[in-house]
C-alpha cells in the first residue's frame, strides 16, 4: 500500500469509514470507500440500559 492510501485508510477510519480494494478480471481495479451518514458523538443507551457506572 502507498502512502496516498495509507492518507485515504486513516481518513476514512478516522471518520467512521473504510474503504476495499480488489481486482477487476481482465483488466483494472475495484475501489470502495464508505462513510457514513452521520456519526454519533457518544454510544446511545438506553433509559432501561443499566448505569454503566456502576
């Protein structure tokens, strides 16, 4: 992996994001990046959820 896509994984996985790379037959390659829509600040919990702090 070069250093551009060592830049594209740390963005992406800095953000909630991953990306895959796979070869194309005969000829080429495949390159997925996903993001998502929103990211949540803080894991939801629910009010029935116990007091993870103890």
């Amino acid at each position: 992996m070069g250093i551009g896509l060592a830049v594209v994984r740390a963005v992406l996985e800095a953000h909630g994001g991953a990306f895959h790379i796979r070869p194309r037959a005969p000829r080429g390659t495949e390159v997925l990046l996903r993001l998502p829509l929103h990211r949540d600040p803080e894991p939801h919990t629910s009010p029935l959820d116990p007091d993870p702090r103890g």
